[in-house]
C-alpha cells in the first residue's frame, strides 16, 4: 500500500523532518565538501543516527536518509571502489532503520502517532556535480542520460528497503520525468517528487508547477508532490498553484529563510520574519498534508510543528 496515504487515512497531518546538514554542523561536522553529508556516511555514521533519532523524538513522522549527494560516481572519485559506493549507500537506509525501529520499541513513542516511514533520498544530477544546478537546472543531460544517472543509485536504494524514495530539490521537469520512468521499472515502489521553486509559480529552471502537477496526477507510483529547499515565502502561492492541478497529497519542506549562495557555499543569516511554526499552519490550511522542514530548520522547530499537529 502506498505509505504516505496509510498514514494520512488516520492522521490529519504527517509530520517529517528538518535538516539533516545543520544538524551534522551543529555537532561540529566540516561539510564543506562535494559529498556533502554523504561524507558523513564514510567518517562517522553514528551521528546520522544521533540527527534522526533527535528527530524521531522532536514528533517526526519520516526520517530522510543522508543519501541526497550519495552517488557512486561521488564516492569513486574520493577513491573509494564501486562495491564500498553500493555499501555505503545502502548504509543510509540502514542507519535510518535502525533509529526508527529503536524509537519505536518504547510504547511511550507510539502514542498518537504513526510509525514513522523511512524515505530514501534522492538528490537531483545538479547534487552530484555540486556546483548549485539543483537551484537552476542549468544540466546539458537529455531525459534518456537523466534516466541512466538515477536508475543505479534507485535500485540500490530499493534494495536497501526504504519505504519510499523522497526525490527531492528537483529543479526541472525533464528530470522529474526521468525519475518517474525509473521508478516503473519498480512497480512496487512508491516516491514522492518535490521541486525546487524560483518564485511563486515556477520550479527552479522556469518550469511551471502547476504544468509539473498535472502531468504527474497521473502517475500512480508518486505518493505526493511538492516543494522543498526553496524560499518560506513562496510556498502558500504554490501549494495554490499545485492544487488545482492534482488531488495527490502535497508535501512542503522549505529552508529556514535563511538565503544560500551557491558560490561561496554559505547561508547569508537573516532575522528570520516569523515562527517556523507559525508558517507551517499556514501552509496546512492552504493545502499541504505532508509538512517539515528543508534546510538550516532543526528539531526544535520539528517539534513546533509537532505541538500544533498532535492536537
């Protein structure tokens, strides 16, 4: 059965995470890196664990795993060899596992809630070149390229037993088209595909969302459409925009506020204008079911979110 609309027949709401990067800074992780927190995975698996684990306990319903700038292209050219890639990708899912099912043997985690899911993250190309294209688009890759870059980690990511694949910060349709061709040579497989958006009508390369929705409508395998790592104050305009074209749930994980610039690969701080929380009530009544946090967001304003949604 598709995960998201289990949860959703007897919640209101489901609840995911924040970031998995700040964390990983904020317990003195360098990722300064092309492999970003897929660095992480190699150095010190044990503090992934600690971030969805943290999570788990702030009220989270989903766990993403650190696989976003997992690749095995990614992991070759650090030195490592393909089997050592495969082992460390698969390792993502398994980490995330473990965190849920040992969170979930205490009763006291279960009460008004529901298992949290396990989502396999799938960054765009734009990730593994690492050069800020996951914000514009900007690849010189056909769909059918497309298609054979994000088949190899799919499967592995399948096989490792995820519940779902979370295909994320998407910033073209041309991908997310090639994503959904991979993801029916898995039948069973469901996933959810959340873009990345420029203003309050268009993904990242100047696509249209409200396109993207309704082509997507028909696509039994995607669970939920939507937008992530994109600004706060975009969301309620295209959460309108992907509504009219979709009766699929749809999912919202924007960053804090705060502005990343690609270049120099740091947030430009900002006062941030309004509660995490406040936001994402807003974005609850405007349309969105499947809510949390992308970028510079953290556990406590997971459990915000959480302390309005329980009621």
């Amino acid at each position: 059965m598709n995960p998201i609309e289990k949860i959703l027949s007897n919640f209101p709401i489901m609840i995911i995470d924040g970031a998995m990067a700040t964390e990983l800074e904020n317990h003195g992780c360098n990722l300064n890196d092309r492999l970003w927190s897929a660095k992480i995975l190699m150095e010190n698996p044990h503090l992934i664990k600690k971030v969805h684990t943290d999570y788990f306990n702030a009220g989270a319903d989903c766990a993403i795993t650190a696989s976003y700038q997992a690749t095995i292209g990614g992991y070759k050219e650090r030195g490592l060899t393909e089997e050592e890639a495969v082992d460390l990708i698969k390792k993502s899912v398994q980490i995330a596992t473990e965190a849920r099912d040992e969170f979930w043997t205490e009763s006291k985690n279960q009460y008004n809630r529901p298992k949290p899911l396990v989502a396999a993250s799938v960054g765009p190309y734009g990730a593994f070149l690492a050069d800020g294209s996951e914000y514009s688009g900007d690849y010189l890759l056909s769909e059918d390229e497309l298609v054979v870059f994000h088949r190899e980690r799919i499967k592995i990511l399948v096989e490792a037993g995820a519940d779902i694949l979370a295909c994320e910060t998407i910033p073209c349709f041309i991908e997310a088209k090639a994503i959904i061709r991979v993801l029916r040579e898995f039948p069973e497989v469901y996933a959810w595909i959340s873009f990345s958006a420029k203003d309050e009508v268009h993904i990242s390369n100047g696509d249209k969302i409200a396109d993207c929705a309704k082509w997507i409508e028909q696509e039994n395998q995607v669970a939920a459409i939507g937008i992530n790592c994109s600004s706060p104050k975009l969301i309620e305009s295209l959460i309108r925009e992907i509504k009219d074209q979709t009766s699929k749930p749809i999912i919202v994980y924007p960053n804090s506020g705060e502005e990343y610039d690609a270049t120099s690969k740091q947030w430009k701080e900002i006062a941030p204008t309004k509660q995490f929380a406040t936001s994402t009530q807003r974005w609850y009544e405007a349309g969105a079911k499947i809510i949390g946090g992308c970028c510079r967001t953290k556990p406590e304003d997971i459990r915000a979110l959480s302390a309005w949604a329980r009621k």
